[in-house]
C-alpha cells in the first residue's frame, strides 16, 4: 500500500481491504466534519448496524474525554468512530473503552515496540500519547443500545509542529518510526484488531483481556493520583481488576478500586 503524505485517505482502498470483514464492512468518508461521534451517534439512532464506520479528513469540532478538544488537521491523521452494540448493561458500558485501547495499541505495537496503555484510555509511546478514545453510549432501560466508540491516531502529524505545551506529551507513529505510515493501513489492522478484541470481550467478558492489558500497561507499579471529579486517589498502580477497574494500594495499604477518572504519573515515566 502506497500513499504520500499529506494526500487524502484512499478511502476506496481501505473499502477494498476491509470488504469482507464485519467492523468496516460500510465505512462514510467525510472530507470535514464536526466530529465522527457525532454522525456516528446519529447513525446507531436511526438504526444503522453494529460495525458501521465513519471516518473524516478533518473535524471542526473533534471532542476529547472530559470536555477537551481533540485538534484534527487534515491529511495527517485517523479520525474515526465506530458503532457497537453490545449486550451489556449500562454500568458495564465503561470498560469497552478499554477493549478499545487494548486494540488500539495492539495495532500501533505492529509499527513499535514502545507502545503502552495508560489507563483508562490513552495509548502512549514512549510515554507520549499517540492515540486517544472517547466512548459515548446510548441507553434504554438499564440495557445499552449502542457505544460509539471514538479513535484519534496521530500516524504522520509531527511533534515538532504542536504547541509547545504538548511537545513532551504527545508523539506520532511518524515521528516513532523514522518515516511516514500508510494511513490506510493503520485503520485497516485497528479494525481488524479491534473486531478481534471486542468478539473476544462479548463471548468472555473483560476477565480475558486483562492479562494483554496488563501487559501493556505503563501504570504498573507506578505512584500516580487519580482525580475522578468527587474524589482525589493517591497511591501505587497494582494491576486492573477483572471488571476493568483500577487497582490501587494507597499509602495507608488500603486497596482501592477505581472505575475512571484522570491520571497523573507522579515522577513521569521515568523509573527511580
Ligand atoms: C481523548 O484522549 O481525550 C479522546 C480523544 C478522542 C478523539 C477521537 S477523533 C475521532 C472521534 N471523534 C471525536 O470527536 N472524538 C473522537
């Protein structure tokens, strides 16, 4: 596979690889868009199938966790949603995010061996965040009716290029690898990886990820703090639970179970 930087997706080639398969089987391509959730929210509530995705060159108003913006440039990067319907009740709903993560990272780990999770849902390497997720979901009755879940990948955009304040924070696949990577590629194994992880979730549930999401993790055994909104968590990353949860000992030698919040590493990444 074959694209220059910088030129639009070859949407038609990515249709062609992901032909047959079941996540990707119908893709909508849009030059510019508010955000790919968005449509793609519209789309699961006008009844469109588990699978479906949207995909854009660039987002006007591309939206982060937590209420933050995620910048889309043209030309550079994935940006793309994809609908699930699980069968999962709503309080379960919040640990596909990390089903998504999983493959996610599983993916860009064909390119780099330094890729890693940070929980709940940001895939790093080398420390640097190279990919973002953002899971919305739609209910009835306690019963989920549809997650769209929500991949930004930086594959070419170069660090150099961001705001000064997100320079040690960010990366690209591009700036991992020496050289520029085929986008198409890039979203042809995230979906192939991702139909993988999330069967595996549906039949299994979480309990058999968490041994590869362990794997990847960069929080293990990391002091870290942990703000949720209500409450503010200190203490050291002892693993996931099988839920998806984080576990964490505080400095009392209390274990704690955390369902989601924000994370900061104390120290960095670096090992004392
Ligand atoms: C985060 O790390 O804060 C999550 C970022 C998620 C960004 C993706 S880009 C495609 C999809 N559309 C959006 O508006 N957001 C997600």
């Amino acid at each position: 596979m074959t694209q220059t930087p910088h030129a639009p997706l070859a949407i038609e080639e990515l249709r062609r690889v992901c032909a047959t398969a079941h996540f990707g089987g119908t893709i909508l391509y849009f030059d510019r868009i508010d955000s790919t959730n968005t449509a793609a929210a519209r789309l699961a509530h006008e009844g469109a199938a588990e699978g479906t995705v949207v995909i854009a060159e660039t987002q006007t108003h591309g939206r982060g966790r937590l209420g933050r913006t995620w910048v889309s440039p043209p030309f550079a990067n994935l940006y793309l949603s994809i609908i699930l319907r699980p069968p999962l009740r709503t309080a379960e709903a919040p640990v596909l995010a990390l089903v998504v993560g999983l493959a996610t990272a599983e993916a860009l780990g064909t390119w780099t061996p330094l890729v890693g999770l940070k929980w709940p849902n940001d895939v790093l390497i080398n420390g640097r965040k190279a990919a973002g997720i953002l899971t919305e979901m739609d209910s009835a009755q306690d019963r989920v009716r549809s997650v769209i879940a929500g991949i930004g990948v930086n594959v070419n955009g170069r660090t150099a290029a961001l705001p000064l304040e997100l320079r040690d924070k960010a990366t690209s696949l591009r700036d991992a690898v020496g050289h520029p990577v085929d986008r198409v590629d890039v979203a042809h194994r995230l979906l192939s990886r991702l139909e993988a992880r999330y069967d595996e979730f549906v039949r299994q549930g979480f309990a058999a990820l968490r041994g590869p999401w362990d794997a990847l993790s960069c929080l293990h055994e990391r002091r870290v703090e942990i703000e949720d909104g209500a409450r503010r968590y200190a203490g050291t990353v002892a693993g996931l639970a099988d839920d998806g949860r984080l576990r964490l000992r505080t400095d009392a030698g209390e274990e704690v179970f955390v369902v989601a919040g924000d994370v900061t590493v104390v120290g960095g990444y670096q090992r004392p």
